[in-house]
C-alpha cells in the first residue's frame, strides 16, 4: 500500500494534511519513504501533520515484518486489530465476517491482487486459482455468491455487468445544473450515459423519477434529454420489473 493512502485513512486526516506532511518532506530535502520508518527531525512535523504521520508510523511498525508468503490465517487478527484502531469494532466485524470467506491459506500477495482485481471475474479467477493450489473444492455455484455492486458513472470504464441499473436519468441529474451550460460538459454527461449502458451484456434498466426529495422537499423532476433518444418510450409504474420481464433477463443471462 502507498504511504501516501495510509497516511490518509485514518478519519479526520484529509487532503490538507497528507500535502501538508509532503510539503514539509520537499522544504526540508527529505525521502518522504524515510518518515514512515526512520526518527523523525525535530521541529520538521506539527500538529495536525505530526499526529497523522505518527499514526501511519505506528502502523507500519506493525506490518514491517510481514511478508507476502503470510497467510491470511497468520494475519487475519492484527488486521483486524489495525482496522479497529482506525474505524472502530463495527468495521473490524464487517472485515472479520469478509474474511472468514476466503481460504485460510491464502498469502496476503494473493489476498492484495483480490482486492485490486476491477471486476467479478478477475477476482473469480484469482480466487479459483487460489483453491486450485491448496487443492480445495471449486464451489458448483462458483466461487462468488450472486452480488449488487453499486458505481459511480466514471468509475464503469473498462468494467462489465450481466444486468446494469441506471436509475435517475433526469434532466436535474443528468446533465444537471452545472453542466447544463457548457456544450462540452452535456457530451460528457451523454458520453458517460454511452458508456455505462454498454457495460452491460444481458439487459441495461434504465429509470427516472418523476419527484424526489431534495433537501426534505418534494420536487418534480423532468426525463433527461438524454431519455429521448434512447431507443423506446419509458413506462409509469409503482413496481418493479414483471415476472415475464425477470424471466426474459434470466434467459439471457443463461445463455451469455
């Protein structure tokens, strides 16, 4: 992980603090490397820099030793340990409960390229592999359970779904106000609208709403511009999809 990310996930350490700490490592011609590990110069770090840096610091004195050989059953605690120290014991849990999923022995090399993997499949690759070589059982269901992940639009580039939602296609939205004035902006928001329809490869959802509520009002929204010239009229309806409709989606699935 880059000492950079680490300094900055404790709550409270944001942006302003992280360029703190690197301004002060060029004015004083320091590696910025060497402040997590090596005594710090006196006088160099204060306050709010000071006490962010040496929380980083503590955390790299923790994981110093480990190697990338360790397994996930060696580790699973002191992690555990960390991520309460930083968020408290509801995330600990939530990371427990994510790690009892995986093998045991798996090494934290293989844990981090999980992790990093940009979608399902990567990471049921990885995952796969890593039961082929501890000569595990390969789930019949597969090695992911069935799963929502939910993105932000810039976030779909290069990435693919089965079934892809889009919800709030509405002119307040998308474009939105702050676009709405510069042409170049609104082909944006439409080039981003293009590329998160076609992540998906069975079926794409696409909804607005007539109201929402904004800022504890209820407030008529209008379709996008982009709705108009997405191929079909779009429906009223206080339900979800029909059971004809789900089954067709399932069908196609089915046959990818």
């Amino acid at each position: 992980m880059a000492h950079r990310v680490l300094l900055g996930l404790r709550p409270g350490v944001g942006v302003g603090t992280c360029c703190a700490v690197t301004d002060a490592v060029i004015a004083n011609n320091l590696n910025y490397r060497s402040i997590f590990y090596q005594p710090l110069p006196g006088g160099v770090f204060t306050g709010r820099s000071l006490s962010a840096l040496n929380h980083a610091r503590a955390i790299c004195s923790q994981i110093h030793e480990w190697q990338a050989t360790d397994t996930l059953g060696q580790r699973i605690a002191d992690v555990g340990a960390i991520v309460a120290g930083l968020f408290g014991s509801a995330e600990a849990q939530v990371w427990q409960t994510y790690a009892n999923a995986l093998p045991v022995d798996m090494t934290l090399e293989e844990l981090r390229d999980y992790l990093w993997a940009d979608t399902d499949e990567q990471q049921a690759a990885l995952l796969q592999a890593v039961l082929e070589r501890l000569n595990l059982p390969i789930p019949a269901a597969g090695v992911l359970p069935p799963r929502v992940r939910a993105m932000m639009m810039h976030g779909v580039k290069g990435l693919s779904g089965k079934i892809v939602f889009i919800p709030a296609v509405e002119e307040e939205i998308l474009p939105g106000p702050w676009r709405q004035p510069y042409p170049g902006l609104v082909l944006e928001a439409a080039r981003l609208l293009y590329v998160s329809i076609t992540r998906a490869r069975a079926a794409c959802i696409i909804s607005h709403a007539r109201t929402r509520v904004v800022h504890g009002q209820f407030k008529a929204h209008a379709p996008s511009r982009f709705a108009v010239h997405l191929g079909g009229p779009f429906l009223a309806r206080t339900t979800g999809l029909s059971a004809a409709e789900v089954q067709h989606i399932a069908n196609e699935v089915f046959h990818l």
